[in-house]
C-alpha cells in the first residue's frame, strides 16, 4: 500500500468539501492577481470589468490596451498554467497510487523526457517557427511513443509488471534525454537556436495565448477522465495487483487507462509549458495529507490544487525580479523542494513502510 495511505495520514484533517471551498478560493485570489500583476499592473477593478464585458452584457470604461492586456496576453497565460499544474498533479497523482510507490511522478515512464525531445526535434529543424501548432504538437507525440515504448518492453504474455515498467520507463527516459542533447549538441553553435531550446526546457508560460489553450484544453479534459474513471479502481490498486483482481478490478485494464491517461496529460503539459519539476511530485502529497488516500476526492482537488500552485508560481516568477522573468521551472523547484524534504524528514516512517 502508498506510504502515504498509512493510518496516520489516512487521517483527515480536512473535508474534501472544506479543501474543494479553500482550493477554489485561493486560485481564483491567484488567478485576478496573475491577471493584475505584470510589467503593465493593473487595478482589479478593471480587471473585473474586462472580463465582465467579454463574458456578459457589461460596458466598462477601459482602454483597448488594458482589454488586450487582460484578454489576450494574460487570461490565456492563467488558463494554460491552470490546465497544465492540474494536469501533471492529477497524472502524479494516478501513477502514486499505481506503482504504490511516493516517488512516482509523471516521468516515471518516461513520457516527460518523450515530449521535450519531440519539441526539441521540431525547435531544432525550425518547423516551429513557421505554426504555434508544431511544438505542442511534437512534444504531445514524443510523449506517447516514449509510453508505447516503455509499454511494449514492459509488458510479456499480456501482462505488466509494475516494476519493469518502471524500469522500462527509466531507460526509455534515458534514452530520450540522451537524444535530446545529441539535438542540443548538433546546432549548440547555432547560440539562438540552443538558447531558445534551453529556455524552453526551463519551462514557462510566456507567450502563450488561446491556441495553446485549445491545444492542451482537450488533452487534459480526456486524459483527466480516464484516470477519474479508474478512481475506484487505483483505491483497489494499493492493496496489490492480486488483491486487486480479487475484488473485482481488472488489473491489467485498470494499468492501461491509467498509463494513457496520465501520459495524455503530461504530454499536454509538457506540450504547451515546458519541463516543469516537482508539480506533479509535490502538490498530490500536499492534497493527500489533507484529505486522505482515496483518489475519488484526491484526483479532482489535486487538479485544482495543481493548477492554482502553478499559477502561484508563475506569479513569483514574473514579479520577483521584475523587469526580467524567472523560468517557471526554476520556480517550481524552489517551492517544491523544500516541502519534498519537509516532507521526506517528518514522514519518513511511513515513506520506508512503502
């Protein structure tokens, strides 16, 4: 069983519903000040009404700049770093209760490394700068082939180990990342054209607008509901593969709506923000202290989690040195680990019953 699933933490301290209110709260308090806080700050007051005019019969007195401002530059910006913290949280999440395992994350079967490597091809050959279309694109496909990859290796006689595909997708990460610097290697004295594949690497939601949205958008609202539909079933999954089957789940199924599912995920992530560290490892120990193990509530409020602590991040990244930006990425592993640690040292009983 998840270390985290142990009497101790099964405890809750914290409702779903009491968690579902304080998450909502507080990513909508992140999400007016992401709308507020930039290069151009702007009192919530217009913020509010620019929105208001775009969503309903309201006439405000704001400027073009300032509606352009918050409709087309920022607004996107939130909506991309909401889909894409929920989604790496959710996948996290899943492949936690899967492996049984508090270290699993959405790298673990080597879609994260897939997807870089597939938008580093197409930075690389410059496909992307001719459609916004080719870098989301690439990633999304790199990440599912590294999974059919790391899949086909892992799986004999129609069944799957968990512990070879963890395995397999380690060496299909490896693999993956040894051919995104052979990429980077071949054009490094090409200085725009590495920079750029090392900004992009970094992570980070900068120029994103609504085709980045409607990229990810159906990505991450498919692969959310396949792993929401086998939420029962990962519940059973903690007890084993065996005990699993006994009680009525079909192992073996549950393992491929799952693998697809938070490999549809991480690659919409990847696709459209970049490699972003630490997301989708911290943020479903943070929700899961709170309200428990059973992934009916823990899969939806580390979505909503995930996503107002990206847009949390993003804040910090661009306001703590501003004029200039942080990567997104560096920020997310500042914040995320030292809670890891935190957690790593006071919990450490129940990571080594794991």
């Amino acid at each position: 069983m998840s270390a985290d699933s142990g009497p101790g933490l099964a405890r809750r301290r914290m409702g779903p519903t009491a968690f579902l209110a304080l998450s909502a709260g507080l990513l909508a308090v992140a999400g007016l000040a992401g709308l507020s806080i930039g290069t151009t700050s702007l009192d919530w007051r217009v913020v509010a009404q620019v929105l208001a005019s775009r969503l309903g019969p309201f006439n405000g007195t704001f400027s073009e700049t300032e509606e352009f401002i918050v409709w087309s530059v920022r607004l996107p910006r939130i909506i991309v770093g909401v889909l894409s913290g929920g989604a790496l949280a959710v996948a996290g999440a899943a492949l936690q209760g899967l492996f049984r395992n508090p270290l699993a994350g959405p790298g673990v079967i080597g879609t994260s490394a897939g997807a870089a490597c597939g938008a580093v091809l197409v930075l690389m050959t410059g496909l992307a700068a001719h459609s916004a279309l080719w870098l989301p694109l690439a990633s999304f496909a790199g990440g599912l082939l590294a999974l059919c990859l790391a899949y086909g290796m892992a799986t004999s006689g129609g069944k799957t180990p968990l512990t070879a595909l963890i395995l397999s997708g380690v060496a299909c990460g490896a693999f993956f990342g040894a051919m995104t610097s052979l990429l980077i290697s071949l054009r490094f004295e090409d200085w725009q054209v590495a920079s750029e594949v090392v900004f992009w690497m970094m992570g980070g939601l900068d120029s994103r607008s609504w085709v980045h949205v409607w990229i990810a958008l159906p990505f991450v609202a498919l692969g959310a509901g396949l792993v929401f539909f086998r939420s029962r079933e990962l519940d059973l999954m903690l007890t084993g593969d065996e005990s699993a089957q006994t009680l009525g789940a079909d192992a073996e199924w549950t393992k491929r709506t799952v693998l697809v599912g938070a490999a549809m995920l991480t690659g919409a992530s990847v696709a459209v923000s970049g490699i972003l560290a630490f997301v989708g490892l911290v943020v479903p120990h943070m929700v899961r202290l709170v309200v428990g193990p059973l992934h009916r509530h823990l899969l939806p409020l580390a979505m909503l989690a995930g996503g107002g602590f990206l847009v949390a991040c993003d804040i910090i990244a661009r306001s703590a040195f501003a004029p200039a930006e942080v990567r997104l990425g560096v920020v997310t592993s500042a914040c995320g680990a030292p809670f890891f640690a935190w957690l790593l040292l006071t919990r450490k009983p129940h990571l080594e019953g794991s």
